[in-house]
C-alpha cells in the first residue's frame, strides 16, 4: 500500500554541497510511496529575520514576505529534482490533494499555503517550515511527516523534546495534531 509522505528538507541543508545527492538518495528510498517535498529557507530567512530585528517591521507582513521568498529555495531544489513533479499553482495544489499517485511532488510553500486559504498559523517567527509541513501534512492526510535537518536528531524521542531543544518551531506542537513525526538527519 502507498504511503502519502510529507517531507522538509530544512534550509539549514541548502548550504551544503553534498546535499543534492543525499537527498536523491533519501528520495528513492521511498519509491512505493508518494513523497511530498517542501523546503526551508535557511540562510535566507535568516536574512529577512536579521533585517526585522533592525527595523521591528510588521510580523504578519514579514511572514508573508518570507512565504514568497521561499519560492527561490523550491527553485532551487527543483534543480536537484527535475523528474519530482512541480506542484507550483494554487490549481495544481488543489487537484493534487486529492492524488495518491506513487512519486515525488516538489510543492512550492505559496502554492499551498496562503492568506486566503485562511490557513490557522501564527503569522510571525513562531511559525516556520516546520509548522507549514504539518499544516500540510493534514491537508493531504499524510501518513508521516518526515523533517530533514543539517544537526544530529538521533538523541530525539518525542516531538515535545524537539520544541525544547529548539529544532522545530514553537508553533509547531500546535499544528501536528495526531500527525507522526519523525526528524531525520539528512
């Protein structure tokens, strides 16, 4: 049976060049299921974040302002990608919710996540990538969701210890629900 899998690749990895192979790798593990890629922004969210500490800038603004920066980071890793299919529209998100077709969909965040939508996350630097994989791990109804990190998650055993640690966001407990987790290192 296929497995609907969301998985992160968290932005902190972008920085690494040995990364498109492992992710590859990672990828074709899973090729009797149907795989759901997002990406983090990393290095360049940071930017945005370094900025707002500067000028104290409206957080729901901002919020929305790094949704679609984090368009270049999917560009990015559909260079890494290029057979995952793009699910980079509103339109092509919305038929894809309901596809359970095997394969890798590289979803853009301001494709599936957007103000209208009146999706329920905090609008400011609670929520990250994180908290919007989840948010679209429900949407889908996804079986797992599986975040990539740069750091070592083996010593991780539960969701809450990873908020306390800090390797996901603090809105993040709120937006899994029943959801299962898994932090993986890429």
């Amino acid at each position: 049976m296929t497995s609907r899998l969301v998985i992160k690749v968290g932005g902190s990895l972008l920085s690494d060049p040995t990364t498109p192979d492992r992710l590859r790798e990672f990828v074709d593990s899973y090729h009797d299921d149907q795989i759901n890629l997002i990406v983090g922004g990393g290095e360049l969210i940071d930017a945005i974040r370094r900025l707002d500490s500067v000028h104290r800038l409206d957080p729901r603004w901002v919020h929305w302002q790094c949704i679609e920066a984090l368009r270049f980071t999917y560009e990015l890793v559909k260079l890494w990608l290029p057979a995952a299919t793009a699910i980079d529209t509103q339109a092509r998100w919305k038929s894809h919710i309901e596809d359970l077709t095997q394969g890798v969909f590289l979803c853009a965040i301001d494709a599936c996540y957007c103000d209208e939508d009146g999706d329920a996350l905090p609008c400011d630097w609670t929520t990250t990538s994180d908290s919007i994989a989840a948010l679209l791990a429900k949407k889908l109804s996804a079986d797992e969701v599986i975040l990539l990190k740069s750091c070592d998650v083996n010593h991780v055993t539960t969701v809450p210890q990873a908020a306390s640690q800090g390797l996901v966001d603090a809105a993040f407990l709120g937006a899994i629900g029943s959801l299962r987790v898994r932090l993986a290192r890429l």
